[in-house]
C-alpha cells in the first residue's frame, strides 16, 4: 500500500493540468474543510494549475469547527491560492427552521449538499470546474454524500486510501495540524470518522485494500489476523453503498440507450 | 411429455434464494407431473455479475447445491443455468447449463459465443466455451444453447447434424427497442430463429427467456415453444414471470421427418470440406 509520493505528485498534477485543458478549463474550484484531503487536493491543485487558478471556498456552518477554518485560512495563506468564505448557516438554519430534525445525519447531508450548490455555482461563475476530494476509503464505504460532498468534475484523490492520501500529504509539505488532525466529517462536535465507523483507518484501509486490490474473500481477510465482525461490517458497507458510485440505472426501452449501449469516453475529442 | 419453462427472475448474486426459488419450482412441477424442467440462463446467480461473478462460481461435481436439485429433480429432466468453475481450470468461469436426469449432472453445455458489444460485457468475465453437442437425454438425443448460441445459427446446426431433436435455448436476453408491439423488438428475432431452426431442423426448439431487471436491462421473457413443423406451441408473456407449460409429443419428429426430409439429405461431410477449406484460405 506505500506510494512514492513524488510519483503520484507527478501522476496527479498531470491529471488536473490536462483534464482541466481538455475541457478548455485553466481554473478549479474546490471546498476547503481545512481537514486532511481538501487540504492535499488544495497543494496538488496550487501545482497543477498555478496558484492563482485555484479558489478555495470555505464553507463554515456557525461555529461548528474553528480550528478547521483557521486552519484552511492558514493553507490558502501559504499556497496563495484564491479564497471566498461562504457562510452556510442562514439557508441551513432556515430550511430546518421549517423541518426541524436532531438527526445529525441528515442535518450533515444538508450541508453538504448546500456547499456542493455553491461549489457548482462558483463554478460557473469563475469557469472553473470543481475538484472533488473524495479518497478511495469513503468511496468504497460509502462515507460521503451523494450529490453532496461526492459531487465533482474530476476526482483527482479517488483511487488514493486515506492512509495514502496521508502519505501523499507528508511528501507534499501539508502542514502539520492538518497532517495530524482526527479526520472527521464535522457532522457534529467531537466527531470523528474513525468514532462513527467504528474502525481506525490504518485497519479499514488494509482491510479494503486486501479486498477491492487483492480480491481477497472475507474468510481470507479475517485469516489475515482480523476480527470476523470487523471484516463482515466492511463488506457491508461497500456493499450497501455501490448506489453511491454508479450513476442512476436507466430504464432500457429503446434500441441505444444512454449508459447501457450509447458509449462514448468522457474525453470524447478532447 | 409435460415440459416447463420457467421464465423467472433471479436475484442477482444471491445463489442461495435462487436456489430455493428452484427447488419451489420443480416441487411444482413435480407436483404438475412434468418430466422437463427448463430455467433460464445462469438461473442460479442472475446475469450482471461483473466482479461477482467468481464469488457464485460453482465446481457442479463437489457442489452440495447441485446435490441439492439433483435430489429435488429426480424423475425429471431439469436445466438449469450457474456460473462454472471446472476443477482443472481455476480461476476460470463459464456461462455454463447442465442437464440433470437420473439423479446425476448427465451433460454440461458452456457459452460458446459471449456477446461483448454495446450492452453487452460476457467476454469480460467469461471463458468461451469449445463444444456444442448433442447428448442423450431420457427422452431421447437432445442439446443446449445458451442464448446468444442461438443467435449463431451455425450451433443450432451442429446440433441438427448430431441428430438432436429437441433443442434447449436458454437466455437471459434483455428487451431492445420498441415499435407500437406489446413486446419488445428484439423479441421478434428470437421467435424468428425459434420458426426457422425448428422447421428446418425438423426438432423441438424450446426457449425460455428470464424476465426482471438488473441496472436497468429489462428482460423480455417471452418464452416460446415450436414443434418439428415450426408451427408455434406455447409462448409466455413478455416481462412478466411465467411457468410456460407445454406437452410435447415426441412422437412428432419421426412423423415430421417422414415427410420433410431435411434430416435425412443434409450432408455433414461436404459443410465439413467447405468449412476446412474456408479456414484454410483465410487471408491474413
């Protein structure tokens, strides 16, 4: 599971220059959590395009998190890269104003479908495209919102497990309180990834790894010295989460239909 | 003899409910007194398996599942369809359908052509079967075709020269195109070919198609019968799950074959000495 960092600097700076190019894009845009994979996205972008073509939103809600915002105003700082502060709290406070709920889920759901409308919407104002941070660890559990924080135009991060995504952050000179925070999808105070899956990432990352890279069974997994019940939790999460990786199915009726048989690469002519 | 095609919808990766929706369907028919029992391809597992297909691959010989229907299945013919993994040849996977008779797995009958275009992905997951050959069933010589086999009509001819007459077209074939019709369009080629081979080969084609949905293909069922003559016995609805009950009378190949000749002139050594001489001169 180790990566040379500069390689996969190399790999992923290339991906965000070109792909952007491609689609006559010199501009992204991305959400700054001051957490561990906006903040590695953020250098990978500063490099990629030049600092000056990235803009970093950051999207407080109240004051839920304030070591995370000082800590992502701290990092636009040191990259130079372009920044807005969008306060989320009025459109959410509103909205629930109206549907009162204490489900810190779904409240978390909100949010982050609220920052991806204003992702989207810089987007097109700035004719930037959104860079998404998602690592490879939530996509396969399904940790992350769909049409939320999982929206983007390009995931540069995706195929990279959190552990690696920590790897790459070292190498890259992220600094040291983003380095070392507990990740978290700041759902709530106190929260913590690792707390609300119940697993620490060094355990969920090989555990993935030896099943989505390896191919491993979970008998086989759980022979590598893992808990049965552990292991068993991890499969059910990639499995009841495939929903948030694939586009919605599409009815086939006609003879050529969109995703089933009307094929052609996204980089289509570009 | 009192045949059932079961056109049903499996669940796709769940080997053990599907298992059990067999063992269902033949204490049916057992019940109903058949003596053939035909489900759909890959019966066992449903169709889009991508990546799991290696998770629902079974060795039928040590496999306490086939035990299982075999036991379910005595005094009845039964087909069903599961993913194959041989025990000389790990780690790979046919589409495969085994004929069970007697208690014991009497032929296996492998994809041979797997449609990988548009829609379509089997070559990405399985080995192409090498073989299409008629085999000896209780109730006579009989062969399988696994639905796009059926679409080549080269196997369908195979089996005629070996002297099949009842052939066995198992699908998973999701529906494409509409017209003004109740069925899909490509139903139409289906019952085409089912007219054509069954009149042609002087045989009994039976099809049985499953129905239900998986990521958005729809399968269009449509299950259909045809006697010796091509004349239309029996068809199922399109989409819905059906049990298509039809009695054969075997008898009707040898009457057939009395008057329609086909059987009799065909000349498999002149296809074979034209066939090798095409294969010979393929141009680079």
């Amino acid at each position: 599971m180790k990566i040379n960092g500069a390689f996969v600097e190399k790999v992923l700076t290339r991906f965000i220059r070109e792909e952007l190019g491609r689609f006559g894009f010199s501009k992204g845009v991305l959400g700054l959590s001051g957490g561990l994979d906006s903040g590695t996205c953020a250098v990978l972008a500063a490099r990629a395009l030049g600092p000056e073509n990235v803009l970093a939103l950051i999207m407080p809600y109240g004051e839920a998190c304030p070591a995370d915002i000082e800590d992502a105003a701290s990092l636009v700082r040191l990259l130079g890269i372009r920044s807005e502060t969008v306060e989320i709290t009025p459109q959410v406070d509103t909205y629930f104003s109206r549907y009162p709920t204490d489900n810190c889920v779904l409240r978390g759901n909100k949010m982050a479908r609220e920052r991806m409308s204003i992702l989207y919407d810089f987007s097109a104002r700035e004719k930037a495209l959104i860079l998404g941070t998602s690592n490879k660890t939530e996509l396969l559990v399904g940790y992350g919102t769909i049409h939320g924080d999982m929206a983007c135009a390009i995931n540069p991060m995706g195929d990279l497990y959190k552990t690696q995504v920590r790897e790459l952050a070292a190498w890259l000179g992220v600094p040291k309180s983003i380095l070392e925070k507990q990740p978290t999808a700041g759902l709530w105070p106190g929260q913590t990834d690792e707390g609300e899956l119940g697993i620490a990432y060094a355990d969920l990352d090989v555990i993935l790894y030896e099943m989505a890279d390896r191919r491993r069974s979970v008998p086989e997994i759980i022979a590598l010295g893992f808990k049965a019940e552990v292991v068993g939790r991890v499969a059910d999460m990639v499995r009841r989460s495939e929903f948030k990786r694939k586009l919605p199915p599409i009815a086939k009726i006609s003879s050529r239909t969109v995703g089933h048989d009307f094929l052609y690469p996204f980089d289509r002519e570009k | 003899m009192k045949t059932h095609l079961v056109q049903m919808a499996p669940r796709l990766g769940d080997v053990r409910a599907n298992l059990d929706r067999h063992l269902e369907a033949l204490e049916h028919a057992r019940e109903e007194k058949a003596e053939l029992v035909v489900f759909p391809e890959l019966s066992l597992t449903g169709y889009t398996l991508k990546d799991l297909v290696s998770d629902v691959a079974v060795n039928p010989a040590r496999s306490p599942l086939f035990k299982k229907l075999c036991d379910a299945g005595r005094g009845m013919s039964v087909v069903v369809g599961f993913v194959e993994e041989k025990e000389d040849e790990r780690g790979l996977f046919y589409n495969s359908s085994a004929f069970l008779a007697e208690s014991r797995i009497a032929h296996i009958h492998r994809k041979v052509y797997l449609p990988t275009f548009g829609m379509f992905e089997e070559a990405k997951i399985f080995a192409p079967g090498r073989n299409v050959l008629p085999f000896r069933a209780p109730f006579g010589k009989a062969g399988m075709m696994i639905c796009r086999d059926f679409l080549h009509y080269g196997a369908s001819y195979l089996l005629f020269a070996g002297g099949a007459e009842v052939f066995i077209v198992v699908s998973a074939a999701p529906g494409r195109g509409v017209s003004g019709d109740d069925g899909f369009e490509t139903s139409r080629m289906w019952g085409l070919m089912g007219e054509a081979v069954a009149h042609f080969s002087t045989a009994f084609v039976l099809y049985c198609n499953r129905v239900g949905s998986e990521d958005g293909a729809i399968f269009a069922g449509g299950s259909f019968v045809f006697d010796p003559e091509g004349t239309l016995l029996a068809r199922a609805p399109e989409v819905d799950e059906a049990v298509l009950v039809c009695d054969l009378d075997l008898g009707l190949v040898r009457d057939v074959r009395k008057r329609w000749t086909f059987k009799r002139d065909e000349r498999p050594e002149i296809v074979l000495h034209s066939l090798e001489r095409i294969v010979r001169d393929y141009e680079d």
